[in-house]
C-alpha cells in the first residue's frame, strides 16, 4: 500500500483480541512481536508511530481469574490496573530490543474535550515524538466511566490522530476491510478498495461488534474515519491477525482506504480560524514580519492584550494599525500574557515564578 509506505506520522489501532488469546488469556506475544518488528522497521524508514492499544482489561481478567461475559464498572478498572502494567512491560520488552524506547499515555475522554489538557496531550505526544519514542496510548479504564469514555479504541485512535496530525491510520481489525454487508453473514457482501466519500449508503452497511474482546464495530470505525478523514489523515482497515500485519499491508495486502480530504495541516489551521476567539494580542512590525515568515509568535513582539483568555483559548491576532492578521490558540492566561508581553523569552520564569514555553503560540497553533 502506497499511502502507509510513503506515510511521515503513523497510528495504528489494536483490539484486544489481537493481543489477547479470548480461552487462555494470555499474551500473544509472538504476534505482538511481529507487529513490534514492522513499526521498528516504519521508524527506520523515517515515520514517527505511535500504538493505540487495547488489552489491559482482557490481560488483567486473566491474572484475576475474573469470569468470562460482561464485568462490572469495578471489575473493569481493577482489571485495567492490573493489566495495563503488564501491557505496557509487554511492548517495552519487545521493542527495546529493536531500537525503540516505549512510553505509556493514558488518556480519558475529558483530555480531547477540554482545549487546555488537549493541548498538554499533544505537546506531550510531539515531545515523545521528537525524542524518537514510540507512544502506547490507551483510555485510562481504571478511572473512566461511561460518561466520560470514547467507547472504544477506534475513536480513540482517530482522536490520536487528529491531535499528532498523523497522515495515515490503520485499524488493524478481525476483517480484511469494509464491505456492503457482514461478510460472515452474507456471502454476496463485497469488499471496499478505497472509499473516498462516506455518504449515507456507506454508513447504512457498517455493521456492530463481532468479538467478545472488542467492543469497536464496523460502525465505530466509520465514524473513526470520518474524523480522521476530516482532519486530513488517510484511515485503513485490514485483517490484523497474521504475522507483522503492517508489513504484509504495504506489500498489498486485503484493505479498505479511507482517502483523507485535506491535508492534516490545513484541517488544523481551519479548525482554529473558525473558532470564536476570546481575546486580542496586538503585535509590533518585527512580530508581524516573523510570523509571515512562518515564525512562532514570543513575547517580546507584543506590544497590548486585551480580553479575558485561559490557556488553551483562541485569540485574534492584530497588527499595530488593528489590521487582522490570523488566530492563534494561546499558551498563556489574560494576566499572565500581559506580564511577558514585550519581554525576552529568558525573563518570562523570573516574572511568572515558573519555567514558561519560548513561544506566547507556537506556529503549529497558528492560522494567519
């Protein structure tokens, strides 16, 4: 597959009961060594991945001996304690040994839906990144509710991707692709190549779950690819259960693409220009003339803030003269924003009484 070989930012999604034997409860760990081996070989060709994995429920039930069918609320966060420490040993214990540092990120619902802890997430995954590591990320069961959970690692993984501006997802599933009815139920069902509008009639087909591990249907992961696919990340589905299932993917394996829209950078520019903004940072010529060059926007070049802003907020971004010049979601309060502005980044921790970030927003959090 052309799309994932050529792929800079990967996340790739696994169930359950790819990682977990449903009788035994009991790691597959040759399987999971495989897969360890193909995102070893993407980061050598240069792609930043990360793993959105499930698992930590269904390896916690077996240690506990927790029976078989649906668990309680209680039962589910103890066995995720129990088991997201196994996990993550799991894939730190399979890839150190091919090169890759491993970090474990877990995250709730409320991480995606509040601006600022959105922000503290993805500037925690970009660092992780840039340090070369790999990411696991899973929803914090031992502390969700169904209040606050995504439901399932299909949103979850597209929500990853729309927040890192991955440009391709694979789902790997307990089918080849997407079809125009359950292929396990209707042998006339056909097989989806590429789909590049999910328009009502596709979504009509999507079916429900199929496993007892897993919970995501074929209609959560319609829904994953329609917010990848709107955030500019192409998605795809394939059959995951074989060995290094990435590598048999790019060699051509069954697949459904999902084509993306638009690019991860112009989807993210949108979003912010179209929020409303909640305050004003007025700046002087050398701040105007750096941005249009594509630089982040500092302290030192804001001359006025107006409004009352949290971190996290979109602000609008003006010229001396009040001309508009973009938006821009802002690293620091109202109070805080008029303590630096005008000053040096290295004398923002000794008015602020803390360590601060070099840029008031960062270009990537920019739209001019």
């Amino acid at each position: 597959m052309a799309a994932l070989s050529k792929a800079k930012r990967v996340v790739v999604k696994i169930g359950s009961a790819l990682l977990v034997d449903a009788k035994t409860g009991a790691l597959k760990a040759d399987w999971l060594g495989s897969l360890c081996a193909d995102v070893a070989a993407l980061k050598t060709r240069g792609a930043d991945v990360v793993l959105v994995s499930s698992g930590s429920i269904a390896l916690g039930r077996g240690v506990l001996g927790l029976p078989a069918g649906a668990l309680s609320l209680e039962q589910s966060q103890a066995a995720a304690a129990v088991g997201q420490i196994r996990l993550a040993r799991a894939y730190e214990q399979a890839l150190a040994p091919l090169g890759a540092i491993t970090a474990q990120v877990l995250v709730t619902l409320e991480d995606s839906a509040d601006r600022r802890r959105y922000l503290n997430s993805r500037a925690t995954l970009e660092t992780l990144l840039s340090l070369g590591v790999v990411p696991i990320v899973n929803e914090n069961d031992t502390v969700a509710t169904d209040e606050i959970r995504f439901g399932d690692n299909d949103r979850l993984a597209a929500q990853v991707a729309v927040t890192i501006g991955a440009d391709h997802l694979v789902l790997l599933s307990d089918v080849d692709g997407f079809y125009s009815g359950n292929p396990k139920d209707d042998p006339t069902a056909t097989r989806y190549d590429v789909i590049t509008q999910i328009t009502p009639e596709i979504e009509a087909m999507a079916g429900d779950a199929g496993t007892g591990l897993s919970k995501g249907g074929m209609k959560t992961k319609v829904i994953a690819a329609k917010t990848a696919t709107g955030a500019g990340c192409d998605m795809t589905i394939t059959e995951g259960s074989r060995l290094n299932p990435l590598t048999t993917l790019i060699k051509g394996a069954a697949s459904t693409l999902f084509t993306a829209r638009t690019t991860p950078k112009a989807a993210r520019k949108h979003w912010i220009s179209s929020m409303k903004p909640q305050g004003v940072l007025v700046l002087d010529d050398g701040a105007v003339t750096a941005l249009r060059s594509g630089k982040s926007l500092l302290a030192a070049g804001v001359t006025d803030v107006i409004g009352t802003f949290l971190r996290g907020d979109p602000v609008d971004i003006q010229g001396a003269d009040g001309t508009h010049l973009g938006a821009g979601l802002v690293a620091y309060t109202a109070d805080e924003a008029r303590a630096i502005k005008g000053q040096r980044s290295d004398q923002i921790e000794p008015i602020l009484g803390h360590p601060g970030r070099a840029a008031l927003i960062h270009r990537d959090d920019m739209s001019l």
